[in-house]
C-alpha cells in the first residue's frame, strides 16, 4: 500500500471528506496525494465532503464552542483525524471602516485583515495548517511549496512546529523580508534564477522524483481547502451573515474561489440565509492575465510574463484563473488592475487611514477598491469586505522613497518648534495640492 492509502483507511468516523473529484469531468479518487485528473481530463481535483452528514452534525454553537482559530471549522477541511496543527491560525479582525470609508465614499466598508496572522502575517498561514496537517496525516516526513515569499515563510514555520523537514523554493528576486522571514526557521531555502511560474515548473519536477509533500503541488487539493476558512469567518463575524460585495487579490485565483466556496458551504449546511454575493479580483497590471481576459470577454486566461513590484500575486499563468473569470461574471462582479504607482497609493491609503500596513498585495486590493468606487461599480450602500492578505512589513522596499523622512533635531526646545513649524508648513502645502 502507499503511504496515502494506509493513511486514509485509519479515517476517523466524524470526518466528512469523501474523495477528490475532478472540477471539469467529475472523476472521482481516493484521498491520496493527488492534484490532476489523469485518468480522464487532467482537470483539477478538489475535495468532496458530505454535506448531509455536515447538516446533521453542525451547528452555529458546536462552531462558536471551538478554538479561536481556523480549526473552529474542522468539519469543512481536508483532515482524517482530530490530530490537526493548530498555531493559532485565523480569527483575524474583521474591522468596521469609518476614515477610509468616509473617504471613498461608502458606508458598510469592512475590512478583513490577515496582516496579523499567525505565526507569519498573511493568509497563507492558513492554507499551510491545512495542508501540512493533512500531509502528516498521508505520512510525509518533508513538505515544500513553490513561493512567491509569504507561502514559503508559512511552510517553513509551520513545518518547523510540527517538527517536519522542509526546503522551499523561491524567485531569487524576492523582497528580503521575506527571505530573512523564511530563513529563521531554519528550512533548506532553493534560490532559483527565474520568475514563479518557472520555479513552480521546477517543483513539479522535484515532487515526481523525491516524493515530498508539496503544499501548492500534489498536496494542492487540501491546501486550497484552508482559503475557505476566509469566507467562513467573514459570515461568522458579520453575525452570520454573508456581506453584498467581496474584493480580494488574484493570484492563481484559488483563493478567490474558496472564498465562494466556503460561503455556499455555509448555506447549503443552513448555516447563513441564501443571498446574492458580488465578488471582484484585484491585480497588478504588470501581472494581470486574468483581468485581461474578463476585460476583453474571454472564457480563457493568456499567460504573461510578470512585472510588477506586487510579487506575492505576480503568477504569469494562475492554475484557477478560469475559475476566478467564472465567479466574477456570474456575480456580477469584476476584475480590475492597477498599476505600480497607484498600488503604492494604496498601501499608503489604507495605512493612513486604517492603521493597517499592507504588503503590495493589499496596496493592489485597496486601490482597485478605489477604482471599483471611482467607476460606480460598487453601491455605497452595500456591506463590501475587502481582504488583506499580507503585512506591509515583509515588503518595505516597495515604499521606500514614497514617504516621508524623520526630521532630525538637536536635543534642544527651539530645535523642535522650527522643525514642527516646517512639519506643519508642509502638510498646509499638501493639502492645498489635494484640494487643487
């Protein structure tokens, strides 16, 4: 027997994952480490679960008595057992916005900030409890991931809390923030000379000829599961409500689409009323295939070449970036991009406004928030989330040079008052320029 099959055999009688099953023809398989359809399409797989046994079984009360973390929602994640890894993960504040509100006009803006996640500060300390749980579970000893940075700080402190070996591969290219934020927890960390849909062609070929688990790979199907967990607590803390508009970054798109996912698993359970769920994606122009495509009415994503300074979304050729197109048309939301400059502007907005300081990924989702609100495309009536995936202090180069200076003083009273009087000069000057 593999690994995989002695594994699941020992599954425990309150799970309700059934098999994969491929999203395209249907296909089922057992619930091994496996990723793509081969026996028929070569079609993604996802899991299946048993929703009637998950109506019988959950509760809003059996959910609320849970830890304060992901794991609150076991029942709808990829996992045999009650031997899950628990960091603390999810529970992130969904935060009321008044100032940034107030100054895009809106009045039910929330924002749902992973900035402060554990243990690494983004959401993909998420999909990573999810799928390193589920790789001890299949037997693996050494887990991966191809990276654009925040994954790879994920896999990498994770594994080391589960006590699992772990080499990550990485563009070579990445903000060192992120590196160092890799390197601390003492993984073998591949620097490979290329872009991220190169390195993720290399890892491929890593996970055929060694047999690691990797979380974005083979072990994709239970990875995506963990972005779910974004949409469940989003409902949970609205009071069990789904909002009317959700904008969230696209990368490959998976997260964009579990985000649905979770909120139809939670009505189809009878967990939260049925409603109209509007759903945009935001990306960089410099990597923006899928913008692209919804822009010019295509049913198919042309890969590109990134070139942006957002990296964490720079995916040239995203894996569910049909499916993103999908959701998006069907809502009636949209998929917009911005430019480097104005994902600068956002991250300063959001920071200035919020108090929240956002990598480039959540600089992308604020300003086409912006857009969106520009272009009449959001009501000012409507509960919108929006997501923020990363913390802005993994990816400080992207600001440097756009904000202000410390004024330095001699430890003298007079010295202050001058520069406080200039201090204050120059803040009458921008806003008589922002009033212009």
């Amino acid at each position: 027997m593999t690994q995989a099959t002695a594994t699941t055999q020992s599954q425990t009688s309150n799970s309700a994952i059934e098999k994969l099953k491929c999203k395209e023809c249907g296909e089922e398989y057992p619930l091994a480490d496996k990723h793509i359809c081969e026996d028929v399409c070569f079609g993604p797989l996802e899991v299946k679960y048993d929703y009637e046994k998950l109506r019988q079984t959950v509760t809003r009360a059996t959910i609320e008595a849970g830890p304060n973390s992901i794991w609150r929602y076991r029942p709808f994640l990829p996992v045999a057992t009650d031997n899950v890894i628990d960091v603390g993960t999810g529970m992130t504040p969904l935060v009321k916005s008044h100032r940034l509100a107030r100054r895009l006009g809106l009045k039910n803006l929330y924002i749902k900030n992973d900035a402060v996640n554990m243990p690494t500060l983004s959401f993909k300390d998420r999909v990573v409890s999810v799928a390193l749980s589920r790789a001890r579970e299949l037997g693996f000893t050494t887990v991966s991931c191809a990276s654009t940075g925040n994954l790879a700080n994920s896999t990498a402190a994770i594994a080391a809390k589960a006590g699992l070996d772990c080499c990550v591969f990485i563009p070579a290219d990445l903000e060192a923030g992120k590196v160092l934020g890799t390197l601390i927890y003492n993984p073998t960390v591949m620097a490979v000379k290329g872009n991220y849909d190169q390195v993720n062609r290399l890892c491929c070929e890593v996970a055929n000829t060694h047999g690691w688990g990797f979380v974005n790979i083979n072990l994709r199907p239970y990875y995506s599961e963990g972005s779910k967990t974004l949409g469940f607590e989003v409902a949970e803390q609205l009071g069990w409500k789904l909002p009317d508009h959700i904008v969230a970054p696209i990368a490959s798109g998976s997260l964009f689409t579990k985000i649905h996912k979770g909120f139809k698993e939670f009505v189809d359970v009878g967990l939260v009323d049925e409603k109209p769920v509007r759903f945009s994606g935001a990306q960089a122009e410099g990597c923006s295939p899928v913008a692209q495509a919804f822009k010019e009415g295509r049913d198919f994503v042309t890969p590109v070449k990134p070139n942006t300074i957002a990296k964490s979304i720079a995916i040239g050729n995203p894996a569910d970036g049909i499916y993103a197109l999908e959701i998006a048309r069907k809502t009636n939301g949209n998929i917009e991009s911005v430019n480097d400059e104005e994902i600068i502007e956002g991250i300063k907005l959001l920071a200035e406004t919020e108090g929240i300081f956002t990598e480039t990924a959540g600089g992308t989702t604020v300003a086409v928030l912006k857009k969106l609100v520009e272009a009449g495309k959001i009501d000012p009536e409507e509960t919108t989330v929006v997501y923020i995936t990363g913390n802005g202090l993994k990816t400080q180069e992207a600001v440097q040079g756009y904000i202000g200076e410390p004024l330095t003083i001699e430890p003298k009273l007079d010295a202050f008052e001058r520069a406080l009087e200039r201090a204050q000069t120059l803040e009458r000057l921008d806003w008589q320029e922002v009033l212009v």
